[in-house]
C-alpha cells in the first residue's frame, strides 16, 4: 500500500481492498467516512458499479440493525462482527435483512473504525456472501489492524485538498515513508527543495515531525 501511494493513492486504496478480502475472508469490501449524521461511501470493492449503486439507492443506515448497533456500540470497541452486537435470532428475522442484505447475497459481516480527526470516523467494511461462517476474533483483529495501519491514506486525501500543488506530491511521499532524498529523486527535486517543501507541509498541519504527520 505504502509503494503504491507514493504513485496514486487510488491504486494503493483498490489494492488494499483487494488484498483485504483475501487476508481476512469476504465477498465485498467498503470504506466508509461518517461526519454527524452524514455517511458517505468511499470506494468499494466486490460489487459490479451498478451492483453498488443499487446497493447505495436503497441502503439506509437507520434500519440497519448492525449499523444502529454499531454506531451505539461501546467507546473502546474498535472492530467487531455482526454476532458481537446482534444475535442471530434478531437478524435472521429483521426485514431490512430478509429484503435487502438476502437480495444482494450478502449476509456476515465485520467492521472496524478509526477517528480521522475533524469529527470525521472512517469505517471498513468486509461482507460475506449468505450462508458464509461468521468471522473468527483472528479475523476481526487483522481487519482492525490493516485499518488502523493504513488509515494514513484517508488522511492523506483528506488533506491532500489543503495543500498548494507543489506540496502535495511531496506529502505524498511523506506518507509513504521516503527520505528525502528519495523523493528528490522521484518528484525531480534537489534535496534541498523538498526539505524546504517538507518544512511548509509541517507547517500547514502544525507538527514537527514525520512521526506527529503520520499519526494525526
């Protein structure tokens, strides 16, 4: 992911989508960002584009069961699966459920949220095909960890759009872990030009390192 950013943050976030499925176990990825009331899909994957914009038409988080549920989940829980927070006897005779999770195919699921800062929390989503097993607590703890490992790349097109264009190249590449010397190579910089571009992107997000950068 980080290799693949430093070129397109797109690529980075469909491979990790893609690999995310094979590493955890599901049909159908989706990355979610929630800000108030509002719940906006970031990018998906597993779903034909049409597939994904029915799902989008009808989708609606207030009767959600596991949605609902979630989102009045405890503090401290970061990740968890659908067993964790309704029991099978609640879902399996929820109408929601019955008419639109059965009518795409769609049945288990796991999800995992990190906080974005900005009062924006970030979900990922990974769904299995009706009839699948639940997923195991091994599972739930890898979604979790590529998510929290990674949630550098919303932050970065979250922020990316604050940034004068000469500088978000080289936050780019910040993110993705370069020295400066390598991303005067790549970017076609003199060494010392990053670092004074480095300087600004510090700066513009009142932090003194890379360290505070890839944590905020």
């Amino acid at each position: 992911v980080v290799e693949e950013a430093r070129r397109d943050p797109v690529i980075a976030r469909q491979h990790l989508m893609e690999q995310s499925l094979k590493l955890v176990g599901g049909d159908f990825v989706c990355m979610v960002f929630q800000k108030g009331e509002e719940l906006q899909v970031g990018a998906s994957r597993g779903m034909s584009p049409d597939e994904v914009k029915s799902w989008q038409d009808w989708y609606d988080y207030r009767e959600d069961p596991m949605a609902l549920a979630f989102l009045q989940r405890q503090p401290d829980l970061w990740a968890c699966s659908r067993p964790m927070l309704i029991d099978d006897r609640t879902w399996s005779r929820s109408e929601h459920v019955n008419e639109g999770w059965r009518s795409f195919g769609l049945n288990e699921a796991a999800v995992s949220s990190v906080a974005l800062g900005a009062g924006v929390e970030g979900y990922f989503s990974i769904t299995r095909s009706w009839g699948a097993p639940p997923f195991r607590l091994d599972q739930i703890e890898m979604l979790q960890l590529l998510h929290q490992s990674t949630a550098w790349l919303d932050r970065l097109e979250r922020d990316e759009a604050q940034l004068p264009p000469r500088l978000q190249s080289v936050y780019r590449q910040l993110l993705g872990k370069a020295s400066e010397k390598e991303i005067a190579a790549t970017l076609g910089l003199s060494v010392r030009t990053v670092h004074k571009y480095t300087e600004l992107v510090y700066r513009q997000f009142e932090v003194c390192s890379r360290a505070e950068l890839m944590a905020r």
